[in-house]
C-alpha cells in the first residue's frame, strides 16, 4: 500500500511535503496566535461589561405606590426625585422586590393623580432628600459613546483577527496586518517509507519517461558538468485514477529528494490575492532543499487556456497564480535542481503557455493499464491482503477491462472489507467476483418493487441485453440482474473480451442500439415508456455526438471536429452554426435510425425477449452463460 499522503501543519499551507529535512522546532503557537487570543477575550469581556452595565444603570424595579408608601412611612427611604408623578428614589436599606425575585435598592413608582396623601409632609417628615437630579444617573456621555461605537468596534476587532489568521503564511501580502510565518516542511514519520516505482504498475513506459528525471534529481552534478539541462517540468496527462499523483511522489521517493505537492484549486480557493505570493513561497522553500520536486495536480484548474467559456470569475486570481508558477518556471537556470511535476485530466483544454518549451515541454500521458498491468497493480494492491489458495489475480485482470489503478485498487480492498465480514481467515476469489460486481455495478439497494415495475424492469433490462447479444462484433453481455443497484433499477453489464483501443461505426451504432433497447423493449412490449431509460439516453447522446462531431462518422458534417471534446466549453465557439445545426440534425438521424432498427430486431425476437425477461423474473440475476441460455443466443467465437 502506498504512504498515506503526509498531514499539513498548517490549514492555511496550501502544500505537503514529505522527505524534506527536519524543520527548526518550531514555536509553539496559539492556532491564531496568542494575540488573536487575547484580542477576543478583550471582546467578550468588553461585550460583557457594557452589556451587564446597561442592565445595571437601569432605574431599578418599579414597585406599586402602596409599597413606595409603606417604605415611606417606615422610613426606609433617603431621597427621591420627582419629574411630574413619576418618583425615581432610593431606599436605605435594601427590600425584596414585592412578587419579584432579589432585592432593590433604586426603584420607580408612579403617583396616582388622585392620591391626595400628603406626600410632602411625610417627606419633610422621614428626612427624605427631594433632590433635583435624577438619582439614577443617566449614562455618562463616555458610556454612550462607547456602546454606539461596540458594534462597529467589534467588527474592527473581528476583521483584523481574521485578516491575521489568513495572513500568516502568505508572505507579504499580509502588510501592516499580518505577521509572517515562514512555512515549515513537514517531517516524514521517521521510518515511514517512503513511495517509490515499487508502488507502481502498469505504466511501465512512463516510468522510463521519468526515470531520466530520478537520475537527474539523484547526480545532478553529472548533468552540471557535461552542461545538460533537464526539462524544467514534466506534465502527466491522463484520466483520474491512473496513478499521476503516485508517479509524482513515487519519482521524488525513487531520487530520494524531497517532494512538495499541492493542487493547483488549493493555491486559488481561500482568499483572493495569496495564490501568487503561495506560489513564490513554496518555490522558494523548494529552492532551500534543492534537489526537489514540485508536485502541482490538477494543473488544468488555473491553467486552462484563457478565452475558454469556462471561466467564472476568480479568471484573475486564476491568471495570477499560473503567471507565477511560469514566472518561477522560467527563472529557473536549470541547474538548482528544481524540477516541476504537474498533473492533469484535462492536456487538451491547457493554454499553450504551459507547454511552450522551458515549461512543461514533457508531456508523459498516463494511461488505464492493459491486462497485464492491471495483474501487475492487483498484485501491489493484494501485498498486504492475505489470498486463498487458488485466487487467480490473471482471471480478475481479465474479467476489468478499462479499469484503472485507483479502481483496482478500490476493488481488492472492497474484496478485503468482504473477506473480514464473512469472518474468513483469508480473501477468495469468490469474494473478489462479489466486489467486482458491487464495484461495476454499485451496492444492492434494499427495495421492494411492486410486480408490475419488477415485470418492466425486466423487459428493459432484457431488451437492453438482446439486443447486445445480437451486434454483432459488441461486447459479450457477462450480467443481467433486476435486484436494484445504485440509483438503477435493474443492470445489464458488457464488457469486451480484450482491451479496446479504438472502436469501429458498426461497434458503435450497436452500443446505441443496445442502450436504446430499454426503451424499445418498453416500447414493444407495453406501449409505454418510463422514466428509468434517462441514463440510456445519456450514453446515447454522448456517443452519438462524437461519432458526428468528432470522429467524422457522418458524410453531412464531415470530416472535422465540430464539437470540442472539452464539454464545459461552449459549443457556440467551435463552429459555424450551420455546422451544428447539421451535427444536431445527424445526431438525430443517427439515434432514430438505431431506434429504429431496435425495435425492429425486438419485434421479430419477441420470443426470445420474452424468454430472457421470465429468466430474468425468476432468477433476478443472470450470469453471462445463463443469460445466452435464455435468450437462446449463441455467442460468436465462443461455442466454436
Ligand atoms: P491520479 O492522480 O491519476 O488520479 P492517483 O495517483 O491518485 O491517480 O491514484 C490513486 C490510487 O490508485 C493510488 O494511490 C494507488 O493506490 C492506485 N493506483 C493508481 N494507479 C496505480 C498504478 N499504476 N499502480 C499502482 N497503484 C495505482
Ligand atoms: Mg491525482
Ligand atoms: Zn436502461
């Protein structure tokens, strides 16, 4: 198994980094610094203060008359102040509020109109002080000023706390604001081992494309002295999962150098501004440790070339931090020892600035393995997991055309997860065909169909089926099952008998026509048509539109691209709209007449549909023998 990517030590660092040497121990820090500590504390305590003092500077309770009197009359009270026949006073000592909780020693009271009690006398009598302020005090001009001002003070507070957390670590963008925390390398978990091409197969070729870079980054001196310069970066371009990001580190594991990795959204998701400054930090800690490597994945990200209809806002912070990665690129003399790793889904959608020479003018396509390297990538990936006797690695390599190393990988380990649930001492192949088909087909969903929907995913499913086993030269339908799965309904699963590399019209008219055939077995069978074909339709589509727009499968369109394979960027820039009206037009030719030719083939076979949908009603699941049973098919090239 391969190391466990290395933590960040801080949140805010948008890269790892692993083989690097010992960072000086470091500080050790408040997460936001003890100022961002002690500023808040400030905060609370001033918000408590004036939110407690406003209480406290209130008038007091207001008590009844009758109890002002009493108090009065027991000569409870020092003074009072009248304004009309509202009476604020105090009492001497302090009294329980009457039906209230605590005792007071302000208060208010209102006089009655009416009360013709001889108020004054009484005063006069008990010593009461009639002053003429209030003797609750209004609140100082100072205190006013203070709690208008809290809101907006906090707010200060606040934002200059934030502003110093997302400035540490920025470099100079943070200004007067910000201290600056040089970034610190995280050290490897000492005896970890580090990731090298052991890890790694199935990719053979490129590992030989990369191995010049590991004798670099090994004697860099030797290339010194004869004057030779190594590419300055090296672009791994290849679907997701193919083991870019593994390479990557597997190269830096393989020289022995250390290895700084970061993803390209990382440099340009937190705050506007800080992706430049990210970019010089870490080049320039790369610098310090040269020999090393910079691993920057999913470069298309930022480096998407300018213009593309992709753009949504964030274009500038997006340019600014590809500039600057270019900038350093090219201020490279060659010799530091600094080599630039980057890798991408996406070669085809990159502005051409990357890739000019003196960048990332190596480009190392990464593809899904062949069958033998899929055996090599179940192997690393079974290492640690115990195998029965009799698991045969070849026979699962075979049975996963197309799959990639992160699929596989995924696999033995689903296999394994399986293993331990059924309390075996190790994994069988049986337990490998389980999570193969979990993997390809998704979990089994608990669900109760009613019979008339389990009868209709049956037809669907069957006509799918048929329909494949009928193409000729389409790949072998291996399962057909109506226990729903996923977000489907029921599944029929093709694979090819060997790794395809390019597929032919015919092949792909048939792919159409049996991801119609659900819709068509419906069609035919009950006039009908659902909901449960919207994922068909997808595939249909996505088929249909590159054999027109792409690979000049239509005489009307021609032989062109029409339709650029980068889906996100719009159609609308490509082509003339003649043009696309026509791609559209013969889409839709091309989708009718499979429809067509669909349902034609399930009605004249409507005995064998109905034979494969009863199978499929009583066993739920047909495995690839049975199911050619059923529909009374016999498979081309294999009975012979
Ligand atoms: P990518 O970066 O191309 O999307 P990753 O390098 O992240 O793919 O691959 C994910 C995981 O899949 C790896 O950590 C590894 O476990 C497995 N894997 C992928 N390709 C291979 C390979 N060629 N050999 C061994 N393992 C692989
Ligand atoms: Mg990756
Ligand atoms: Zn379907």
């Amino acid at each position: 198994m391969a190391n466990p990517v290395p933590p960040r030590d801080r949140t805010d660092q948008p890269w790892r980094s692993e083989g690097a040497p010992p960072p000086q121990p470091p500080k050790r820090k408040m997460p936001g610094g003890w100022g961002g500590l002690i500023l808040t504390a400030l905060v609370v305590y001033l918000l408590a203060n004036i939110v407690l003092s406003f209480f406290n500077e209130g008038d007091g309770p207001t008590i009844s008359y009758t109890e002002f009197d009493k108090q009065v009359a027991a000569g409870n009270v020092t003074k009072i102040y009248s304004k009309g026949d509202a009476i604020q006073g105090q009492l001497k000592n302090k009294q329980p509020v009457p039906d209230g909780e605590g005792d007071y020693t302000k208060f208010t009271t209102q006089r009655p109109a009416f009360a013709d009690d001889d108020l004054w006398a009484q005063l006069a009598k008990q010593n009461v002080t009639v002053t003429a302020e209030p003797v609750v005090q209004e609140r100082s001009f100072l205190s006013n000023l203070l709690i208008s001002l809290a809101p907006m003070l906090l707010l200060v507070l606040l934002w200059i706390f934030i502003a110093r957390r997302m400035s540490s670590g920025m470099g100079g963008a943070g200004g007067m604001l910000g201290r600056k925390a040089p970034p610190k390398p995280v050290e490897l978990e000492a005896g970890a081992k580090r990731t090298t091409f052991a890890d790694v197969a199935g990719i053979d070729e490129v590992e030989g494309e990369l191995n010049d870079v590991v004798d670099f980054l090994k004697n860099p001196q030797a290339y010194r002295d004869m004057g030779a310069r190594m590419p300055r970066g090296v672009l791994l371009a290849g679907p997701p999962g193919t083991g870019k990001t593994l390479l990557a580190r597997a190269v830096a594991g393989e020289a022995g150098v250390p290895f700084f990795s970061a993803s390209a959204s990382e440099f340009i998701e937190m705050i506007v501004g800080v992706g430049a400054s990210r970019v010089r930090e870490l080049f320039a800690e790369a610098r310090k440790v040269a020999p090393a490597i910079i691993f920057i994945d999913e470069i298309d990200t930022i480096g998407r070339a300018r213009g593309g209809g992709s753009g949504m806002g964030g274009h500038d912070e997006r340019e600014q931090t590809l500039n600057q990665i270019l900038t350093e690129m090219d201020g490279f003399t060659g010799s530091e020892g600094v080599i630039v790793l980057a890798a991408t889904n996406r070669a085809d959608v990159l502005d051409p600035a990357l890739t000019r020479p003196g960048r990332f003018d190596r480009i190392v396509h990464v593809n899904p393995p062949d069958r033998g390297g899929r055996e090599a990538i179940l192997r690393i990936h079974t290492r640690d997991i115990p195998l029965a006797k009799g698991v045969d690695l070849e026979h699962v390599a075979r049975t996963t055309p197309g799959m990639t190393g992160a699929e596989l990988a995924n696999l033995a380990n689903e296999a394994a997860l399986l293993a331990v649930k059924r309390d075996q001492k190790a994994v069988t192949q049986s337990d490998l065909s389980d999570a193969l088909e979990k993997v390809q087909l998704g979990a089994e969903r608990p669900l109760v169909m009613p019979e008339e929907e389990r009868r209709r995913t049956a037809y669907h499913e069957s006509g799918h089926a048929l329909l494949g086993m009928l193409q000729p030269g389409a790949d072998p339908v291996r399962k057909i099952t109506i226990v729903p799965r996923g977000r489907a309904l029921g599944v029929t699963l093709s694979t090819p008998d060997a790794d395809r590399y390019a597929y032919t019209e015919e092949y792909l008219r048939g792919r159409i026509i049996g991801a119609l055939g659900g819709m068509a077995a419906e069609h035919v069978v009950f006039g009908v048509v659902t909901t449960g074909a919207e994922s068909d339709l997808e595939q249909v589509t996505g088929i249909a539109r590159g054999m027109v727009g792409r690979w000049g499968m239509s005489e009307i369109v021609g032989r062109l691209t029409a339709i650029p394979s980068d889906a996100q960027q719009a159609y609308g820039l490509s082509a003339a709209p003649a043009t696309l009206d026509a791609v559209d037009a013969e889409m839709r030719r091309i989708v009718d007449e499979c429809y067509e030719s669909a349902v034609r083939q399930l009605r004249e076979h409507r005995p064998q549909l109905d034979a494969l949908a009863a199978a499929l009603l009583a066993n739920e699941t047909l495995e690839e023998d049975a199911a050619y049973r059923a529909a009374g098919v016999i498979r081309a090239g294999k009975e012979g």
